[in-house]
C-alpha cells in the first residue's frame, strides 16, 4: 500500500495521547488519539478540511498548513520533513530559521496552562501560546502569522499591534534587545528570505528599528520586568523571562509573579474569567 499524507497523518492522528496536548483523559473515550476535530483546532483548521486531508480528496496543502500539522502532532524534525515530501513540498532549507515546536515543549506547555508562556521562532514570530497568554496578552487566533510577530508589533502604531493592550517596560531594552537578537539571528540564518525581509522591511519603516540597526548592537533578547495594561484589571506587572532551547530555534517567553501578591490574584481572575482551568487547556498550535 502506497504511502500518502492521509494515511500518515491518520497514523500521527492515533499514537498521540490527547493527555500530550493537555485533554483531560476522560473514562470512555473510544478514540485511542486525537479525533479530527481536535487535532483540526490545534493546528487552527476546520475540521472539514483535516477530513479532505485523511481522505485524499485535498491534495495540495500549502507549506504553512503542513507546518501547522506537524506542530500540531508533534513530529520530530525526520517526519516533518517526510510529511512535507508526502504534501509534494520541499521541506525547510537547511540555515532557514526553523518553526518546529519540539514534541517535549509542547507537552510542557500543555501542563503549564496557568502562565502565560510564548512560544516564538527565531525571528519573534509567536508560534503556540497558553490560555494564560491569550487572556493577559489578548487572543493571537485571529492574526496572521505576519501580524503575530513581535518586531513588527513593537515598532508598529496603532492596530499593528501584537497585543490587545499596552504592554509597558520601565526603559527602552525591548527595542534594543530584539534588533540586536535580530541581528545574531541573521549570522545563524543567513538565508533565511523571511528574515531577510523582516530586516528590511522594518529598516525602511521605522526610523527608530533602522537607527538601532545602523548603531551596531548585538545580543540576546533575555529577561525583563513589564507592566500590562488590561482592559479588565489594570496594571498587571510581571517577571517576563525568555528560556532557550538547546537544539532548537524556539524560545519560549514566560511570565510570572510573586505567589500571593495583587498581581498574583489578578492573573488568577484573568485565568477563571477567560475560562482557562487549573490544569490549563492545549496552546493553539498555528502558522
């Protein structure tokens, strides 16, 4: 039997345990994996579209939706790639800036539902997130993958922005910090043609990006302490921490306050009020 997409990705489907993308493991389930219309939310499809997948009857998925479902599954990097030539695509070029989430990063964020954690790539596009994230930060789902990086929504104005709310530091490190990550990227990932892009497009855009880029700066976007102004609570200020991943391109970005305090409670109203449970609920795994 000829091996297809469809078959694979039923295959993928089955062996993952819904527990690994953080579902409860509820007495019986008949669906030893994930049912299509969970793995089609996970990785922001409709349903129908997972089904015209398995099927055969959708045969030419764009790279991005291949992306989604491989993070979405939790492939290593062999099988996306496999998933990538069975979708008749070439898989990512070897020095392109990587969007592979780790299955054992996911399987963490799926247990860390009560912070809010980032996942971004390389060039600080936002990959996956927690419940937590959304209701702090404001719901990614409904952007771009373009409008959810986080250059772009630091040196943009109005709408542009990544967030819903302001997201206040106490001094200008955020800026400085991500050109000069940005930079370091560009030595990792010099063929990267979105990067590229990104450099260019925000040199030519923002006056401020081009002069910090023209300064020279090079370095890590690392920790921070940051102030979110929420619609629903005010001022919320956290302990904002990036951790690196050895092997891997992602990093994730945390947010945490002191037990007990004021900022403590209301991240806890933000967590009931937006329906986030004690054992967190899947990050949405998106392109």
């Amino acid at each position: 039997m000829d091996e297809t997409l469809g078959r694979a990705l039923r295959r993928w489907r089955d062996r993952l345990s819904p527990v690994d993308v953080g579902r409860p493991a509820r007495p019986g389930r008949r669906a030893a994996g994930l049912r299509r219309e969970e793995l089609a939310e996970l990785a922001g499809l409709s349903v129908d579209y997972v089904v015209r997948l398995e099927q055969g009857r959708a045969t030419s998925p764009s790279a991005q939706v291949v992306a989604s479902l491989a993070r979405a599954l939790q492939l290593d990097p062999v099988e996306r790639d496999h998933a990538y030539r069975l979708a008749g695509l070439l898989p990512p070029r070897e020095g392109a800036i990587s969007t592979h989430v780790p299955a054992g990063i996911q399987r963490m964020l799926a247990r860390l539902g009560e912070f809010p954690v980032g996942v971004f790539s390389a060039d600080w596009t936002l990959l996956s997130w927690t419940p937590s994230w959304a209701a702090l930060l404001g719901d990614p789902g409904a952007r771009t993958p373009a409008e959810r990086n986080l250059v772009r929504a630091v040196f943009a104005d109005g709408p542009g922005r990544l967030t819903a709310w302001p997201v206040i530091t106490e001094d200008d490190a955020l800026t400085h910090a991500l050109v000069a990550d940005l930079r370091a990227a560009l030595v990792d990932h010099p063929r990267d043609r979105g990067l590229i892009g990104l450099i260019e497009e925000q040199r030519s855009g923002s006056a401020e990006f081009a002069r910090l880029w023209d300064e020279g700066a090079v370095g890590r976007h690392v920790s921070a302490r940051k102030t979110i102004v929420h619609p629903q609570v005010g001022e919320v200020t956290c302990d904002c921490d990036v951790l690196t991943v050895p092997g891997c391109d992602v990093r994730l970005v945390v947010y945490t306050v002191a037990a007990g305090s004021a900022d403590a409670e209301k991240l806890e109203f933000l967590r009931v009020t937006n329906g986030v449970s004690a054992g967190g609920s899947p990050p949405p795994v998106t392109t």
